[in-house]
C-alpha cells in the first residue's frame, strides 16, 4: 500500500514553508513516527514523521524548495520494512549491483542526504561519531552533539584550512582575507524584517531603572531547595517573579498592555506574557498563557519547558502566537544595560539584565549591592513617559520588596 507523505496544513498566519532537511532518502527503510523531513516557516521548523513502517518509494520535494500548506512531499510503501525494502530493490533492478572496489563511508554507515551534506560542510568523518539511529542510522542529532562536544574540548576533527571549510581559492597576497556568503534562514529573514518594522513603523522609546536584587536573592537561597522539593524539580529562578511583577504593574498600567490596530486601541483583559527565548537560529518568543492566573512555579516550570522545546525545535506556531508584553533576560548572557526592541503589535518589552555589585546609597551610608538595571521599551504613540516610568517604578516596587507580589499590594 502507498501512503503519501504530505506537509502539515499552516496556519493563516503562515503563507509557506521551505523544505530545509531531508533525513531520510529515497529506498530506505523507516519507523513508524521516524522523521522524515523538516520544513522551515517564518516562525518554527515543523517536523513530518513517518505514518506507519515501510520504505520511502520518491522524494518529490528537494530540499531548499518552496511548498503550501499540504503539499505532496513524498510517498511511501508500507510494511514490514525488511520485506518492502528487499521486493523495492528486486523491482529496481533484477540484476546484482556491483560490489565496489572498496566501501565508502556513506556505504558502511547509513545516513541521509542532509546529514552527509553537514558532514561534508564541516569536514567530519562519519566513522568518528557515535551514531544512534535504528539499525546503526547516524543522524542530525548525533552530528550535531558530536560538533557541540569537539566546541567544548576545543579539538577538531581534523585539521581543514580556512580555505577549503568556506570554499574559496585565495591564494597570493589575500589568503588573510576570508569571506563566506551564504544565504539567510527564513527564520533569520523573517525575523530581520520584524525588528525593522517594529523600528520604523513605532514610536519606540526606552527608559532606565535599577533594582536592588538583594531582597529577592535571598528569599531564593531561603527557599530554593524546599520549593524544588515541593514542585516536583522545579527550579526557583528569578524569571518567576518578574513575569510576575509585570503581570501586576500591567493591570494597574493597562495601556502598556494594550496595542494599536488601525485607529483603534485594543485594551486587553488577560496578561498573556511572551517570555525570549535564544536559539541558534535567532530569538524566539513563546508565550505564557493567562500568565496572571499562574504561580511562581507554574510559571517557572512553563519556562523551562518552553525553553528546551525552543531549542529542539517543537515549538508550534500557536506557542508563539498572540501575547500581550514580553520579558527579556539578556543577563544570562552578561548584558549590562540594552535597549530592548518592541514586538509588534506589543506597545511594551520589559529587558532584564545581569546582576552587578555596585556602591549605592543606603540609610545615609555607601554599600555594596547586587543591582540590575531594568529596561522598558514601548510605543510612545499610546504610552506616555510617565505610564511608562510608573510602570518601571511598580516593577521595581515589586521585585524589592517580593511579599507584595503574592499579597498584591
């Protein structure tokens, strides 16, 4: 029996996809729920699996390639994959292929196009890397891990000039001057396009704060290990409170919760936070649903999982659809201070930033304090500076004194 293998069916807010992975090739063999293929979207990569066991009998999307929702990509034989396999090469050619002189990598381990092509992108050999695919199978993963692995140790696979790895002949007087082109990502396009919009077509503006992070800190050296025990593993962070305190101070500033359609201001009843999450491809945002009706570890543990989903790349386009404000830690990478840039039709964007032993001015007196400066962006069209700045305030009222976040005050 053949069964077409198609692509998912997009969303309205997703016109089309690019096909940017094949992990499987024509005549192999497959799992049931095995991944076939990945397509690129403006916003995720969707994955398709196989429906049931069997052999791909033709691939008729290349990778690279332009497709709508639910387009034919390929077609597949089902059954036990052994016996379809063995009658598709029987149909395929009655004679016996002939035996190679001597075997070649791609031959003694199995793998798909695009793991070859990354392979031969890198300068890696498929014999060095543990592979734990069905079967022996080396997949994306496994290469991927292996590159992240080489990046910690600092070894290389072996020793590839600069030259060779980007493919270029520059030879005499220029051989220091390397370049390499290569095309944008749709993801990367996409969101290129998004940040120039949000800088030409609003009325964005920053204001600064700092906050004393030392009555937080210590409330989460006070309780971190019982509130790990108690909420099953969960890690007490400080995104928590911050999601938090934004949730608080916006329903007492609902115009920074509010966004701009037309002529029309859409005030929105409901706190749904998107919460910045870095990825290799660029910055992602998924979105805390009714954030104000979750607690600190509900919001902690939807983090993280949004987070390693982001990073794998299981993100669907409703995770990160909608929101209504958005927090951004850029502190984790040791960002002191920043301009966070709007995301449309969002009129505010709270950054968070590193924290930094600094000397302020206490009761009369110079001490030291672990502080973070805070940063909010927003659309000066419909906030004004002084929403703005008692937004700030509120938020910083929040985080140094944290009881008045779970009493409300």
């Amino acid at each position: 029996m053949t069964i077409e293998i198609k692509a998912p069916t997009f969303p309205e807010s997703v016109a089309d996809g690019v096909v940017s992975a094949w992990h499987k090739a024509a005549g192999e063999s497959v799992a049931r729920d095995e991944l076939l293929v990945e397509i690129e979207t403006d916003k995720v990569v969707m994955e398709v699996v196989a429906p049931a066991p069997g052999v791909i009998e033709a691939i008729l999307v290349g990778e690279g390639e332009t497709i709508l929702s639910e387009t034919l990509l390929a077609t597949l034989v089902e059954g036990e994959a052994a016996e379809v396999q063995q009658t598709t090469v029987k149909s395929d050619n009655d004679q016996p292929a002939p035996a190679s002189a001597e075997p070649s990598v791609s031959d003694s381990v199995p793998m798909g196009p695009a793991v070859r092509t990354l392979l031969d992108e890198q300068g890696l050999e498929a014999t060095s890397i543990t592979a734990s695919g069905k079967g022996g199978r080396l997949l994306k993963e496994d290469v991927l891990a292996h590159m992240a692995d080489l990046e910690k140790t600092g070894v290389q696979e072996r020793d590839v000039p600069v030259t060779e790895a980007v493919g270029l002949d520059v030879a005499g007087p220029t051989s220091g001057r390397i370049e390499k082109r290569v095309p944008m990502t749709r993801m990367r396009a996409r969101i290129a396009e998004r940040l120039l919009d949000a800088t030409q077509q609003t009325a964005m503006l920053t204001t600064f704060n700092e906050v004393n992070m030392a009555p937080l800190m210590k409330l989460r050296r006070q309780y971190k290990e019982q509130f790990e025990a108690t909420h099953n593993g969960t890690r007490l962070g400080f995104m928590g409170f911050f999601v938090r305190a934004a949730c608080e101070a916006l329903k007492r500033f609902p115009a920074v919760n509010a966004s701009i359609d037309g002529n029309d201001v859409v005030y929105h009843g409901y706190q749904d936070i998107g919460v910045a999450v870095s990825i290799d491809e660029g910055l992602v945002v998924p979105i805390l649903r009714d954030a104000d009706f979750m607690s600190i570890a509900d919001i902690e543990a939807a983090v993280h999982d949004l987070g390693v989903k982001a990073r794998d790349k299981k993100l669907t386009i409703e995770e990160m659809t909608g929101g209504t404000f958005t927090v951004s830690n850029g502190g984790v990478f040791g960002s002191l201070l920043s301009t966070p840039i709007l995301n449309p039709p969002q009129t505010g964007i709270l950054g968070m930033h590193t924290i930094q032993d600094r000397p302020i001015a206490m009761d009369g007196e110079v001490v030291i304090q672990p502080m973070m400066y805070l940063a909010l962006s927003y659309d000066h069209r419909l906030v004004d500076g002084k929403t703005a700045v008692q937004f700030l305030v509120a938020i910083k009222g929040l985080i140094e004194d944290p009881a008045r976040i779970l009493l409300q005050l």
